[in-house]
C-alpha cells in the first residue's frame, strides 16, 4: 500500500474504492449495505455522531468499521478515502464539505443541502466527471425529475408541482428537521430540468398502516399536449430509472383540461429495507450509481496505478 | 382586550373563519371579503382573527386548491382592519416554510400555529423554535386527532410544548369525535402539559358545540369557532352559538354578543353562498374519519369518475388518508371504478 500517495483527481486506483458514509439513519444504514454489495465499492466506514445511534450497531453487525465522531473519523484515518458519503442533515454538510474538499476525495452528498451539483442519473449522470460534490437533490427529487424533464423536452410548462409522499415510518429525524432544505432543494431541481421558475413542492408524511408505498404526484401545466406523447414520455423516463431501481412503476398517467398528471410509486427491492420504504431506495440508488460510475472512470483515467496490498 | 365587566376571559376564542372557511369556496375569498369579517370579529372583540388558504401559509397549489389571494394579500388585508383582535396564522410543515413564516412576521403577524399530522408532532420543532427566536407566540396542533389514542395525544403534546409551544392542542378535522371522546383526549392532554390547551371541532356528526363545552369541562382553554360554521366539510364549531353558550355556564369569553351576531350575519351576507350544513357526504366523511377538506374534490372526482362519494370516503378511511393526501381521491375513485365493472 502506498499510504503516500493522495488521491487526486487522475490517480488510478485499483477497485474497488474505499468509501466511508457520515450518518446513520435510514437512509446511511441502507447506503452501507448497498454500497457493501457493489463490487466497485467498500464501505470501510459508518460514522455517526451519535454513539447509541441504532444504526451504528446495525453497521457494525454488516461489517463495517464505526465511530461515533463523525466526519473527525473521515479525516483521521491514514488510509483516505476515495468517496465519502454524507447521508448526515442539510446542515451539518456544509461543514463537512469545508473539511473535506482539501482530501480531494468525491464527495456524494444525500442530504437536501444543495451545496453540490444536483445529480439525477436517470437525466445528467454524464456531467458528474468534473465536480467533487455530487448532491443527490431528494428522494422525491430522483423520482419526479426524470419524468418532469422528458415532458419538458416536449412541451413547455407554465407551472409544475410535485406532492411526494413516503411512509412516515421511513423518513428519519434528519429528514423531519430538515424539511424546509427538502422542500426547496426539490424545488430548484425541477426548477433546472423544466426550465420553470413556477414550482410548487410539498411533503405529506403518511401514518397508514400497513405503510404506503413511496409515491410522488406531479402536476405539469402546459398546452396542447397529447394523452398519447405524454403516456410515451413517461414511461420511456420510467424505464431508464427502473435500470438501476426496479420497483419504480407509473401508478397514473392522464391529462385533464392541460395539466399532465402523473403518479409514480417506488418499491424498494432487494435489501432489508421493507417494500414500502421506495424513498430510501431510489436516493441510495442513485448514490451507489454515480458513485459506480466515478470508480469505473477512475479505473480508465491514465495516471499513477495504486495498488493494494 | 376584554371589556366584560371586568372578568378575566376563561376561555380564549379563537377565529378561524378567513382560514379554515376557505375550504367550502374552493379558497375563493377576496379582499373586500376578508377586510370586510376582520372588522365585524375586530368590533366584537374576537380575540384571535386567523387567516390563510384552509392548508395554511404556502399551501396554495393544485393539490389542494389555489387561492384566489396571495398569502401576502391576505395577511396585509386582515392586519389592516384589526384593531383590538390579534392576527393569527396557520402553517403545515411540508407545505410552508421558514419564509412563508418570515413573510407573515412581516406583516405583523400575532400567533402562529404549526399543524402537524397527530403521528407526526415531531416536524413541529424547527418552525416552533423559529417562532420562539423571533418572539412571536407559537401554538402547536395535532390534525387528524381521532387516529391517535389519548394517551399518544398527551406525548406529542408534551413534546410540543417542550419545542416550545406556548399552547398545545388538537382538531378534530374529520368530525368524528363525540364529547366523551373529547374529554378523554383532552384530560390526558392537560395531564401532560401545563401550557393552555387547545380544542379546534368540526360538526360531521353534529356535535361540534358539545365537543367544544366538554373540552372546556376538561381543562382546555383555546376553542376554535368559525362564524356560521364556516369552515371544510360540515362546518365547524358555531362561533356564535358557543360564545353564549360558554357564557351561559359561566365561562366569560370577553367577547359582545351583539356585535358577534352582527359578524356572523355579516359572515353568511358576504363570505359563503349558504352556510354550512351537514350534508350526507359529510355525514359519511366523520364515520370514515376523513379530512373534512376533502369534500368538494371528492364530489368533483366522484361526479367526473361516475363512482358514489360516499364510497371513495369510506375506502380513503380505509387506507387512512391525511389531510394533504388529495392525490389519492383519484386513485380510489378509479379503482372503486374499475372494480364496479
């Protein structure tokens, strides 16, 4: 092991990457085991700043190494990290991205923050080469912007709004503080891949039992659109999302006195996370998929070659 | 404030007609509308005048209906007519902000109350830290009361109030309670907390006045009343059929009689095209437990659909819908439609 060299953009590092993730909620306990199956990731770290975090313990029993010091137990290892995960709270990634840009590592940043460059796979997965930061945007934001931009693509909006909701038994005390973050990271996301600054976002927390299954409405204002176009425009996003998240389905798709409307259900599959809880898994989707990405480019990229004892 | 011969109010009444009246005319209201009731109530000495799209601050949308005034309209029109009362307003995490709530301190705004589905009081505690920091009183509310036990309703309460909140309550926003359900709640809610208490009725079964009384016997000291009952689904509480009546047994609400009945009068002049009544859909709505708000999209949707209102209300009880889930009116109603095919 050359624990000399820093990664930096251009070194050439053998996978799989090492990876750490800050938080463990909901969504950074669904993150290490997705990111502990993929064969371009290993998650060497959870770190939380919680010690009694229910998550922590559950991290460990996968495998993973735990701190409760949070993004500290990021920058003291002697052995960097190529890709760090922040799955902590809006506010708190600010900071966590000041101390961590200095390493040069990727940072994949799932809370609402808005701080890095909004990522949705399923529609700008190829700009991710140049930028450090990666903001996932939301998990309502992964299910509404690949259909809401392919609309786009066709018909002009004049308004659009988008209702998520998820089952309040998969949104985390994170996600409950930061629901202002969430509404408007969402918003400007749709704002950017619709070209509409009139964007309305709203959260309902559902508390039905058995759980609602994760479920995003949309409304897209605009004229002349055709039942037939919007029905192919839909389900042709629906199915490059469903690439890398199989339990995204179109539950309705119509238009009505010139609003499209549209309703996507996600299922979440194949983890230990329950069915219902699709939020979790369309964000820590998307997360593992660019971050699959950076590995593979970084695999090809000409430059030093790391190898690993 | 008040001018009852000098008795403390032992009661508080709260307004919420220019709010929670927006539900039966689609968030219709105009201005001349709004200033015209803030006047009338201001003249009898209503303590607290709410204003807002029926969801609250920020809540205008296709969702749940688009006001015909900004946030920002309403607020400066209400403000502008109050003299004596004070000015509150609502908000919905999830669907305002710490901006829409900027905007209502702006303006002048004197209470604020942060809503919250009654399993979910747990969202209320950046906004009510919000209001705190910035000095306006804050008042939390738990919707949807009656899918939670008493004791669950005296938790949130008490943790409510330790975000903050200077009262703590609940609405009854399908109709569905009956007294004894409300003293239950109430008394466990006023075990829990030492902050005034807060009851907010709708009138699906017919009990919005009586719910209200209980509540008072059992320690809360916020109600709600909307002039005619104006307000989502059958109405809610009579404002002034309970001020009379809480006078009557002798709880002095510092509020004068005439000029309420004037305001009411006013009310069903100038605000509503009738007062609220308890049609069979509502009816339906309070034994299904369902967001009295619901009303008139599940008669549009019914009507549109060719399926009967009163079954899209039991189904979306059935699958414990809450206020702010309109989206699924749709979803039910086709699936009532394809299964009667």
């Amino acid at each position: 092991m050359q624990a000399t060299t820093t990664p930096t953009t251009g070194v050439r590092r053998s996978r799989p990457l090492r990876a750490a993730v800050i938080g463990a909620g909901l969504i950074g306990l669904d993150l290490a085991m997705k990111i502990q199956r993929s064969a371009e990731l290993d998650c060497r770290l959870v770190t939380a700043r919680d010690e009694d975090a229910p998550g922590l313990r559950a991290a460990r029993d996968l495998g993973c190494r735990v701190s409760a010091d949070g993004v500290d137990a990021v920058l003291a290892t002697a052995d960097p990290y190529d890709i760090v995960f922040d799955a902590s709270n809006a506010t708190a990634h600010p900071a966590h991205w000041q101390a961590l840009e200095p390493l040069g590592c990727l940072v994949v940043d799932l809370t609402p923050s808005g701080v890095g460059h909004a990522v949705v796979p399923a529609v700008n997965g190829d700009t991710l080469p140049v930028h450090r930061n990666l903001n996932l945007v939301s998990c309502g934001g992964q299910a509404c912007v690949p259909i809401l931009h392919a609309l786009s693509s066709r018909y002009r909006p004049s308004y659009v709004e988008v209702v998520t909701t998820a089952a309040n038994l998969s949104v985390g005390r994170a996600t409950r503080l930061n629901l202002d973050e969430y509404l408007a990271t969402t918003r400007d996301a749709v704002r950017a891949s619709t070209g509409t600054s009139a964007v309305k976002t709203i959260l309902n927390l559902s508390p039905a039992r058995p759980p609602a299954t994760f479920r995003v409405a949309m409304s897209f204002q605009s004229e002349d659109m055709d039942q037939r176009v919007v029905g192919d425009l839909v389900h042709d996003a629906a199915d490059r999302v469903r690439a890398f998240v199989p339990g995204f389905r179109v539950r309705a798709c119509t238009v009505t006195d010139g609003v499209a409307f549209v309703a996507v259900e996600v299922e979440a599959s194949g983890d230990r996370i329950p069915s219902y809880a699709g939020n979790l898994d369309i964000i820590n989707s998307a997360a593992v998929l660019v971050a699959e990405q950076y590995a593979r480019q970084q695999a090809s990229l000409p430059g030093t070659e790391v190898t690993r004892r | 404030m008040n001018e009852a011969a000098g008795d403390r109010p032992a009661v508080r009444i709260y307004d919420p007609t220019l709010r929670d009246g927006h539900h039966a005319v689609r968030h219709d209201l105009g201005e001349a509308q709004l200033r015209a009731y803030a006047a009338a109530a201001d003249r009898a000495r209503v303590p607290v005048v709410e204003v807002g799209h029926g969801n609250g601050l920020g809540a205008s949308s296709l969702q749940v209906g688009r006001a015909r005034l900004t946030d920002d309209v309403m607020l400066s029109a209400v403000r502008a007519e109050l003299r004596h009362s004070r000015m509150g307003a609502f908000m919905l995490p999830g669907w305002g902000t710490a901006d829409d709530l900027r905007m209502a301190i702006d303006h002048g705004v004197d209470v604020v109350r942060i809503g919250a589905h009654c399993t979910e009081s747990d969202v209320t505690e950046r906004h009510l830290g919000f209001l705190r920091d910035a000095g306006v009183e804050a008042h939390a509310t738990l919707l949807m009361s009656h899918m939670c036990t008493p004791a669950q309703l005296g938790r949130a309460c008490e943790q409510m109030a330790g975000f903050g909140a200077q009262a703590v309550g609940i609405f009854d926003s399908a109709g569905h309670f009956l007294p004894e359900d409300v003293t239950e709640r109430i008394s466990a809610i006023r075990g829990a907390v030492d902050v005034p208490v807060i009851f907010h009725g709708h009138n699906n079964l017919g009990s919005a006045v009586a719910n209200s009384i209980a509540a008072v016997r059992a320690g809360a000291t916020i109600i709600d009343g909307c002039a005619r009952g104006f307000g989502a689904g059958a109405g809610n509480t009579q404002l002034e059929v309970l001020v009379p009546v809480l006078e009557r047994l002798g709880y002095p609400t510092g509020i004068d009689l005439y000029r309420l009945l004037d305001a009411a009068d006013l009310a069903e002049r100038e605000l509503m095209p009738a007062p609220p009544t308890i049609s069979s859909e509502s009816i339906v709505s309070g034994l299904a437990g369902v967001f009295s708000g619901f009303r008139n999209r599940v008669l549009d949707v019914a009507a549109r659909e060719q399926v009967d209102p009163r079954d899209i209300f039991f189904e979306l009880g059935r699958r414990q819908a809450v206020a702010g889930q309109e989206d699924l009116i749709v979803d039910v109603a086709m699936s009532l439609r394809t299964a009667s095919l």
